[in-house]
C-alpha cells in the first residue's frame, strides 16, 4: 500500500521508499521519510496529500507519494 492509498488521520508505519531516483531518496531521507517511522495523512488535495512525519507537515504530489510504501 501507498501513501495514496492512506486513510485520513490514521497512522501508518513506513515500510520502504520505491524509487530509482537517488536524489528523491535522499530527499525523502532527509525529511525524515524512512523504513519504521511513523507517518499520518492530515488531508488530500487534487494531485497529493499532505502527510505529518515526524511532527512536521508536508505536501507531497502523486508521484512522491506513490513511491512511499506503508
């Protein structure tokens, strides 16, 4: 299951990121977006989500989200 595919307001536990893109994965990384921490989707807008990690929001568009496995 994907970000995408997440429940408003329900936490999930990250499993993996699915990307070929080392720059997103650093990125990702960076945000604090990993396997084992906690993430919730706060509200979905038209192309992505926005998504609390680590008590800090961020929006991420459809493709970004995709690639973060819960």
């Amino acid at each position: 299951m994907t970000l995408n595919e997440a429940q408003i307001g329900v936490p999930y536990i990250i499993k993996g990121i699915r990307t070929d893109n080392c720059d997103l994965n650093s990125f990702l990384q960076r945000l604090g977006c990993y396997s084992g921490q906690s993430v919730t989707v706060i509200s979905r807008k038209r192309k992505g989500c926005i998504a609390s990690i680590m008590n800090n929001r961020y929006s991420f568009d459809e493709s970004i989200a995709e690639a973060i496995l819960i």
